[in-house]
C-alpha cells in the first residue's frame, strides 16, 4: 500500500526520512527516477541513507507500477526528485492522489512557495499540472510540522 509519495529534491536524507518513515509505518521505499539507477555513486550513497528497517528499490518510472504491485502487502514511501518527476509517476500510478513537497531547491528564476519549496516556470507548470490531474499538492517538511498553505497561481 502506497502510504506516502513526496518530492524531495534530495531524496533519501536524514532526520526526514526516519520521521516520515516512523510517522507512517513505512517499510519499503521506492527511489524513482530515471537517472539515478544508472549512477552506481548515487546508488551507494542512497542505499546508505536508507533507514536499516526499510527495504529500498531504486527504480527508473517504467517499473514503479510493477514493484508498488508485487510490494502491495507493503507499506511504501515513493520519492521523486521534483514536481515534473512527480508528473510521470502519477502517469505510471494514476492512483496517487496526494503528492507531499518536502523540498524542491533555490535557484535561479524560482519563487518561494513554502518554508523549502521553490519553483521555478518549469516546476510550477508541472505542480499545476499534477492539480489538473486532480493531485492534492501538500507541503510539508517533517510529519510534526505544520502543513503550509500556498496559491500555485
């Protein structure tokens, strides 16, 4: 059962990760992306960060609907690097509809959209995108912090 998908710009880090897995009973997290499977650092370091009582699959898009299905007995957590990420997930697993923001990078032409979520042009048509689509968009950065509020307009 899909429990949690959240961007994170960062992916596997920390404090973040054990909270929202504790917080949410997970146990099995799926690293999406289309990249990061074929960088073996990226690999190695990922599968450092992950929490000892967690399996993790780092997985490109066009497998995630075959793991999620053969892990359902599971409680998973999926991340994707940013919200045009998110977009092909949720094209993969129209199911999902919530996506939690957790952390989208400052930089160059992006405006702030939460306490850790910048957006530039490319981001926002993408969460707007994913709003079309029905997905309720949730920023929220530890599972005790409090849920921000903001107009993607």
């Amino acid at each position: 059962m899909i429990k949690l998908v959240r961007v994170d710009h960062r992916l596997l880090h920390g404090q973040v990760i054990f909270s929202w897995t504790k917080q949410m009973s997970v146990n099995y997290i799926i690293v999406a992306d289309d990249k990061v499977p074929n960088d073996p650092i990226s690999m190695m370091a990922l599968s450092i960060a992950k929490p000892a009582d967690c399996e993790l699959s780092i997985i490109p898009f066009s497998k995630v609907k075959e793991v999620v299905e053969k892990n359902a007995d599971k409680n998973i957590m999926i991340i994707v690097k940013g919200p045009k990420e998110a977009v092909q997930l949720v094209k993969e697993l129209p199911e999902v509809t919530e996506i939690n923001y957790g952390g989208v990078a400052k930089k160059n032409g992006s405006k702030a959209y939460g306490k850790a979520i910048f957006l530039n042009e490319e981001e926002l048509a993408s969460t707007k995108e994913l709003i079309s689509m029905g997905k309720k968009i949730i920023i929220q950065m530890v599972p005790t912090s409090p849920i921000e509020r903001a107009n993607f307009e």
